[in-house]
C-alpha cells in the first residue's frame, strides 16, 4: 500500500483539499493528515505503519473501541441477508425500541443517515408542526451543514475560519437567529423581539464543537422554561452526546426535557446513521402521517442497524459509563498536573469521556471566550502528541473522545505522551 505522503497527493488531485471532510484536512494544526489502514480498540495503524493511541475515536461513534467484535459479528451476519432492501426490516424496529427505551423523552424516532440530515429534518419538522420560521441556534454550536444552520457554526466552519459559510443565501440567514449560549437575558430578549415568530430553539446542550463548554447551573433549565412559555419546540442535538454520556444522553444527567432529540454517532456502530425523535404529536406531522416531509434511501440500512443495536446493546452489558467517566478523569488530572507544573494557564473541561484543551487563563463558558483560547499553543501540542504517537482531534475547536478500549495501557501511555508534550512548549 501505498504511503500517506503518495495517497494524500493523489487525494489531492480529485477529492477538494484531499478529504472527504474538513476538519481532517489539518489545515489548523499544520502539516499533512495521516491516511488509515486499519483500526481496533484505541489503535489506528496508519499507510505509513504507524500506530496511534486515537482519540478521536472517528468523532464520537467509536465508544466501545475500534473494529469491536461484536458489532463486526452484528455487521457480518446482516451482511449474510444483503445490505439494502429499500424496504422495512425487522432491524428498524428493533433500533426505534432501543432508542425510544434509552431515551424516554422520544415518544416516536425516524431514522435517517446522518446528523446534518438529523437536524436539517428537525428543523423543517418544528417549523411545519408550528408554521412558524425563525429558528434560534447558539455561536459556536455545531449542527451539520445544512444551510439553515450553518451560521457562526463551530466545528470544521470555525476551525477554517467560515463559520458562516459562502453560498448560504442571505434569505436563510435572516430566519436564523444566533444567540450566545449560557446568556438567559438574550434568548428572553429575542423571543421578546420576534413574537409567535420563532419555531424552536436548537442546542447541543454541552457544546463540544467549540471545544468543550459546560452550561452555567440552571442554563438548560432556562431554555426549557423560555420554550415552554413561547411554544416553541425545544431541539437537544445530541448526535455527539447521545449515549455517549450516559444512556439517555445529557437531558438524563441534567434532567430535562425536549421536545425533540437528534442522534447520531454511535447509534451506527460505526456506519453512516442519523436520528430524530421526540413528542409523538410532532413526529406525526412528518410524512407519511403529517405534511412535513422527510426522506432517505438508506434509512434504516440492515446493516448500519445492526450494528447500531450491538453498540447500543453493549453500552447496557459492558457498564460502559463509569468506566469511561474513570478514563475521562485521568485524562483530566493529567493535562491539569502537566500545565500547572509547566505554568501554564489551560482549562480543561471533561465530562465522561469527553474532554478538551484550551490554552488560555480564562474560564470557557461560550463562543468568545473559547476564542481566547491559543490556537498556536495547541497546533504545537497537536503536533508533539502525534510524533510521540498519541492522535488528537486536529484542531482546538473540537472535543477528544476516550472509549472503553482505552482502559489500562493506552490511557496510561497517552497520559505520558500528552503530559510530556505540555512540558516542551
Ligand atoms: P454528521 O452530518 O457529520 O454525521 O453530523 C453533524 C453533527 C451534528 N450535530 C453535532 C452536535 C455534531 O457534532 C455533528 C458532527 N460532528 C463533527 C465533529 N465535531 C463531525 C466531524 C466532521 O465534520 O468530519
């Protein structure tokens, strides 16, 4: 095979910047992306016979680790029956009763093949269901790249400096509001301002597309009372956090409510998958039962179900939760230890197993203050983790991800990499 410097190069020539993807391009981080050849447990084995301690973990679907036997198996033996039948399948049901078990706020779910398409649909769902237009998002949060929310987005946009990217007409941009996110006072204003005009709210309820960002106390609270009092329909995307966090995602550890949900990530096991549910008397607007339309070839594809129902299945059996809330501490208590003893200001918010890095004195709370953070600082500690053979997500916008695989030595050695690349900054 060939190496990544010969791939990347013929990439180059046919597929825009190379990538398929953004943000994997390095563009923030320097240098040229690594291709992959294969991946299990916390290990890519790279074109060039690398191996990477990852913690990426292919953004977020990979909790159980890469190439995990069961849900290969789970995959192998769909794969037995075909791979699209573009008809129902008995997988189908079986995801929705897992997800609508996992997740009590979701009374009815439709599955799609990714979050763009998850919350793209949520969104024209809440509009048709209120017949109203306008939508309020947050800066920094990141939603997919639909163009409705593709505004101050985080992600890959910020990354590449066009959070508001070209070709989206301004007639679209005018029915998005963005709002800072843990500011009460400004999504009360905004209601306030566009009276009966504004169709939901949507959130990622910890942002992690900026980083890592935690609500103030009673934040999420707020936006439940604010949507309640204006009936406007209320959005967790979760694609990211969704069972990533705990089996019910963020609205089980903080204990709220919404009225729809979008999922992603790991409800595919690692294959193409979306997901939105919620409030029954809103999932019925969408066609074939409501006027609101909504669509997709390989929706509920057998195989990316099954695969999806295994990784599902495992998070129940392999007490998965503490012991990667065990791996995101040590993981924390690491980078603290290692910027304390080299003197310099970082915060390092974690939740789970999910944490990030910013290089800066102020405490993150938002879009601006996530901004302070030094990009610089993180390109260098970005590149000293990789030579040292630990993978980090490839910009300081983005949040890492620990899985179960990463238990013992892995976790160990990365905690040695990442604490020796602090000290030689
Ligand atoms: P996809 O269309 O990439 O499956 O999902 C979009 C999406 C929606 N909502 C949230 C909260 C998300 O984090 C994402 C996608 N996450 C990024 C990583 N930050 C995907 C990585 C990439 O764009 O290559």
């Amino acid at each position: 095979m060939q190496n990544s410097e010969l791939l990347f190069a013929r990439a180059k020539e046919l597929i825009p910047g190379g990538v398929n993807s953004p943000v994997r391009a390095f563009r923030s981080v320097g240098g040229a992306p690594f291709f992959v050849k294969s991946a299990r447990g916390a290990l890519l084995t790279t074109a060039d016979d690398r191996e990477l301690i990852d913690f990426v973990c292919t953004w977020g679907p990979a909790i159980h680790g890469h190439n995990h036997p069961v849900i290969k198996q789970a995959i192998a033996l769909a794969l037995e029956n075909g791979t699209s039948f573009g008809t129902p399948n008995p997988y189908e049901v079986e995801m929705a009763e897992l997800i609508v078990r996992f997740v009590p706020s979701i009374k009815k779910v439709r599955m799609c093949n990714s979050g763009t398409e998850a919350t793209m649909s949520a969104i024209r769902l809440a509009r048709g269901f209120t017949g109203r237009d306008k939508i309020i998002k947050f800066s920094g949060c990141y939603h997919g790249h639909s163009d409705s929310l593709l505004i101050k987005a985080g992600s890959g946009a910020l990354t590449h400096g066009n959070p508001d990217s070209a070709g989206v007409p301004a007639s679209f941009a005018r029915e998005t509001i963005v709002l800072p996110y843990n500011d009460v006072g400004a999504l009360e204003a905004a209601f306030a301002a566009n009276p009966g005009a504004i169709a939901a709210v949507i959130v990622e309820p910890y942002p992690a597309n900026v980083g890592l960002i935690l609500p103030d106390k009673g934040y999420l609270a707020a936006l439940r009372r604010v949507c309640s009092q204006h009936d406007a329909v209320l959005i967790f995307d979760e694609v990211m956090t969704g069972f990533r966090l705990a089996k019910g995602g963020v609205q089980e550890l903080e204990g709220i409510t919404p009225d729809l949900t979008t999922l992603g990530k790991i409800i595919g096991g690692g294959l193409p998958v979306g997901a939105f549910g919620g409030r029954a008397e809103i999932m019925d607007f969408l066609a074939p039962v409501g006027p609101v339309y909504q669509a997709g070839t390989l929706s509920g594809n057998p195989l990316a179900m099954a695969a999806g129902i295994a990784a599902l299945r495992l998070l129940e059996s392999d007490n998965s939760y503490p012991r990667l809330a065990r791996l995101g501490a040590q993981v924390r208590d690491a980078l603290q230890g290692a910027c304390l003893a080299k003197g310099i200001p970082a915060q390092v918010p974690q939740v789970g197993s999910m944490f990030s890095i910013f290089f800066t004195a102020t405490p993150v709370r938002d879009y601006p203050t996530a901004l302070t953070s030094d990009a610089k600082r993180f390109a260098r500690f970005f590149t000293l983790c990789l030579e040292a053979g630990v993978y980090l997500p490839p910009s300081a916008y983005e949040t890492a991800f620990l899985s179960t695989a990463h238990e013992g030595a892995a976790v160990d050695r990365a905690c040695e990499v990442m604490a020796r690349a602090i000290a030689a900054l």
